[in-house]
C-alpha cells in the first residue's frame, strides 16, 4: 500500500465512557493509532467488549474520542465546522451498523434512496438506483416493504444498499454480516470483494467471520482498548498465534497477546542482551532491582491523555481516575 494516499488516520485516539456506576469510568480506547490506505481492506479483530464498535464510532466521526485526532482523506475532522463534516463524510465514507438504524416511517426503497436524496439528486434517478441495489442484494421484491415487515437480514441488507449508494471510498462496517444467514452472507461478501477490486472501494470491517477477515488485506487485534498484533492475509480468527506481528506503539509500549505471554512464561522482568535496529533479543532475568538512567528523554507523562488527570508528583503507571496506562513523553 506504500505510496498510495491515506483514506483515514487517526492518531492517539482515547475513548473513555463517562458513568455513574461504583465501577467508574469505561476506558474504551487507549491511544490508538490507525491509517487505512485507499482502496485498502482491513479487519479489525477481537473479543465482545475490546472496543471494536467505539473505535468505528470515533473513526466515523459519530463519536467524539476524548483524545487524539482523525483525518479523513486528509482533512482533521475535529477541526472542520458541522456543514463541511457532514459533506465530506457524505462524499468520502458510509457506515454498517449491527443494527441497521432504518428509518422506520420510510419503506426500504426510500431509505436506501435518502442519502442520494440528501445530495440532491431528483427522485425518479436516486429511486431507480435504490432499485438496483437491491435487485443485487436479492432484495428487489421487498423494496417497498417497512422496516418492521423485514426480518432483520432483510433490514440488514438495506441498510448495506444504502450504505453502498452514494459509492463511498471508504465503508466502515461493524459486523455487517452479523445478522444474515450463511448464504446472504456470502452474497454480501462477494459484493464487498467486487467493490474492493474493481472499483478500489477501502474497508475497516469489525467481524468475528474469518470468511469476512479473509478477503482483507491485513487485520488488527484489539483487545482492552489497545492493538495488540496485526496480522497478514489468510488470518485464521480461530488461530491467531500465526503469522502475527506485534506492535510496538509511539509510547513504545508492547502489548504481549495472552497466548504469547503464557508461552514466554508470564509476566516478569526481562533483559536484552542484543538490541539492534528491528531486533530485540530477550532473556528472563530474576534479580530485583530496576534502575531507571538518569540519561532517558522520556519521561512519565504528567497529565493522562485520557481523562486529563494531572499526576502531579506521582509515579504511577495507571490513571487512578480512568485506568488508562500512563503514557511515557519526550522530557
Ligand atoms: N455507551 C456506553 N457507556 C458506557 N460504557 C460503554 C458504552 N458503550 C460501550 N461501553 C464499554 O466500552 C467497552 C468497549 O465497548 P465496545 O462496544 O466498543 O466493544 P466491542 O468490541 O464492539 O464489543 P462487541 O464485540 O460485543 O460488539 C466495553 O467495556 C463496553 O462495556
Ligand atoms: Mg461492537
């Protein structure tokens, strides 16, 4: 993908759920950094609760992260007023949500038509295209049904026709095959893998599908809010150990995957004998004591990135607020 130009960047990207429960805060992301290439697909990959779905919201735009920024097609979203946002997320990207968000009161053709609508396109032209969306989804003898008269597959596969009508550069998609049966699953699928290859269409597809994982270019583990391993093509969701990369972040944190870390022995203190450029070697070491040189230009950030929290003196690791990990700074 080197060379072509980023479809969506996002860097440092913090999300935390504000609640009034005893258990505090929901730290949903942890500093995240993202790019997707155009015409590239890629899956985003992890357990129920990692932050897959906050991380979409936040990238789309439909959520504002509490930190970092996101740049579609290289313009910074949180820096450009509502009109603008609105147009260039009309021109540039279209969302699948686990649930389909119909609008009830409208049939399945007119919702898939409304996006077009919006852009102003005469009824009649957005209709007949609606039309033909659907005809390939199998949809077409159901078009003028309501959203409540459709199973959710049927209402899943409209709200895809209407993500697809405006021929965004860029889908993101949340388990969009999570509501449809084998089969229409595989029709839907087919239609991604043709928008990709013929018309360079980019993906981030959030599924637990290794068929959907398959037809990506790379896919990124997410657990607990952090990337912890990208992976190449042919990704086994059911076996991840293979072909994973681990990813050291800009806060040159590492994050073991839980198989790794049992594999290494569990958490301890290790030394590196060799440390070249792109080669780490490390060895378990018992001792106690860590000394930190007095000559290091990172040091412990002083505010959490997250929630703000000013740590004043303190050196802890953890926000005592919101449980993010203390990010380390250039001094
Ligand atoms: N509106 C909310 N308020 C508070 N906490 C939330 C909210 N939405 C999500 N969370 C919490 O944030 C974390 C990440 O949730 P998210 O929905 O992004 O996970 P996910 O990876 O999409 O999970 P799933 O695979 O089940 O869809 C979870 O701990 C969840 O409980
Ligand atoms: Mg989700």
């Amino acid at each position: 993908m080197e060379g072509r130009a980023e479809i969506l960047k996002s860097d440092g990207l913090y999300h935390v759920y504000d609640s009034n429960a005893e258990d505090g805060n929901v730290v949903a992301l942890r500093g995240l950094h993202v790019t997707v290439y155009e015409g590239e697909a890629v899956a985003v990959i992890g357990p129920s609760g990692s932050g897959k779905s906050t991380l979409l919201k936040c990238l789309g735009g439909l959520m504002k992260p509490s930190a970092g920024g996101v740049e579609l097609a290289g313009r910074r979203m949180t820096r450009i007023t509502g009109n603008e946002l609105v147009k260039l997320r009309q021109e540039t990207i279209s969302f699948i949500f686990q649930d389909s968000n119909l609008l009830p009161h409208m049939n399945a053709l007119d919702n898939v038509a409304q996006p077009l609508r919006h852009q102003g396109v005469l009824p009649g032209v957005a209709r007949s295209k609606a039309q033909a969306l659907l005809d390939r989804l199998g949809m077409g003898e159901r078009s003028r049904g309501m959203p409540e008269e459709l199973s959710g597959g049927e209402q899943q596969r409209v709200a895809i026709a209407r993500a697809l009508i405006t021929n965004p550069k860029l889908i993101l998609a949340d388990e969009p095959t999570g509501a449809l049966d084998p089969i229409t699953s595989r029709e839907v699928l087919d239609l991604f893998k043709k928008l990709h290859k013929e018309e360079d269409v980019a993906f981030l597809l959030v599924t637990h599908n290794r068929e959907v994982a398959s037809f990506c270019e790379r896919s990124l583990e997410l657990r607990e809010g952090r990337f912890i391993a990208q992976h190449g093509t042919d990704v086994d969701i059911g076996d991840l150990s293979g072909s994973r990369e681990l990813i050291i972040d800009d806060s040159g944190t590492v994050t073991l995957p839980p198989d790794v870390l049992l594999k290494v022995g569990g958490p301890g203190r290790f030394e590196m004998q060799d440390i070249e450029r792109d080669l780490m070697h490390l060895e378990r070491v018992d001792d106690e004591k860590v000394e930190i040189s007095k000559t290091q230009q990172f040091v412990l950030s002083p505010a959490c990135p997250a929630c703000k929290h000013n740590y004043g003196e303190n050196e802890e690791q953890q926000c005592p607020d919101c449980g993010s990990s203390r990010p380390m700074v250039q001094a």
